[in-house]
C-alpha cells in the first residue's frame, strides 16, 4: 500500500513538474519570440551579441537550477523506497519470527503434556504394584493366623 502510496505521489510529483515544465516553455518561448523582436530592432551588433551572450547565461543559471531541484527530489524519493523495502523487511521478518514462537510453544505444551501423562500412567502403575504387594502381605498374614487357629482347633 505504502509502495502504492509512494509511486502515486512521485508520479503526481513529476506529472507535476512537466507542466510546469511545458508552461516554462511556454512562457520562455513568449519571452524569446518578445526579446528576439526587441533583439532585431537593436543596430548595432555588438550590442545584440553581448545580449545574447547574457541570455545563454540566463539560460544555463536556469538550467542549473531545475537540474538541482530535479536531484534532491530523486534522493529523496530513493531515501523513502530504502525505508519502505527496510520496513516491508521487517515485517515480514515479525511475521516469520511470530511462526517460530507459536512452533515452539506449541512443542513445549506438547511435551509438557507428554510428560504429564507418563507421570500419570507411572504413578498408576506403582499404585496398583503396591496395592498388590499390600494385598500379598496382607493375605500372607491374614493366611498365617488362619493356619495357627486351624492347627490349634485340629490339636483339641
């Protein structure tokens, strides 16, 4: 969208220079037919070439000008493009680093339950082991008071 933005605005910026570019011909072109008829009408020859001479200066001070406007705003236009594609970068990168971190989180949750339910099924499994092993002594003794009182009551 910025991209957008940014290729709108330079392309207004330019349509925009180019007529004012097409006016200031326009215009020098008025001016030139005007000094030129002005120009005619001088006599005396060496007069005429120093006025030319100072136009051409005029001219190129002008031409100077336009080129310097037309190169800081090409800069600065550059400048804003590096910043936009810096910026596009940087989101892309957040996005990508956003997947990694759900990924991995995701993969600690999942072993964290994992080991949770292999806690669980071990503890389970050790209750039921010792429950037996109490069960065992347990009727290992209840069946020892069992054979003394039988062989107590056989002996009477």
């Amino acid at each position: 969208a910025v991209g957008k933005a940014l290729l709108f605005f330079t392309h207004a910026a330019l349509m925009g220079s180019f007529r004012r570019w097409i006016e200031f011909a326009e215009e020098t072109k008025e001016h030139r037919g005007a000094l030129e008829r002005a120009l005619g009408r001088f006599r005396n020859r060496a007069m005429a070439g120093a006025w030319g001479r100072w136009q051409a200066f005029i001219e190129s001070c002008h031409a100077g000008r336009r080129a310097l406007q037309f190169f800081t705003k090409a800069a600065a236009a550059a400048a804003l493009r590096r910043w936009q594609q810096w910026y596009d970068e940087m989101q892309e990168l957040k996005v990508t680093l956003a997947r990694g971190m759900h990924f991995w989180v995701s993969g600690c949750l999942t072993r964290a339950l994992d080991q949770w339910s292999a806690f669980a099924e071990e503890s389970g499994r050790q209750r039921s082991l010792a429950g037996r092993a109490l069960a065992f002594f347990g009727n290992r003794s209840l069946a020892a008071a069992w054979n003394r009182w039988l062989e107590g009551a056989e002996e009477r």
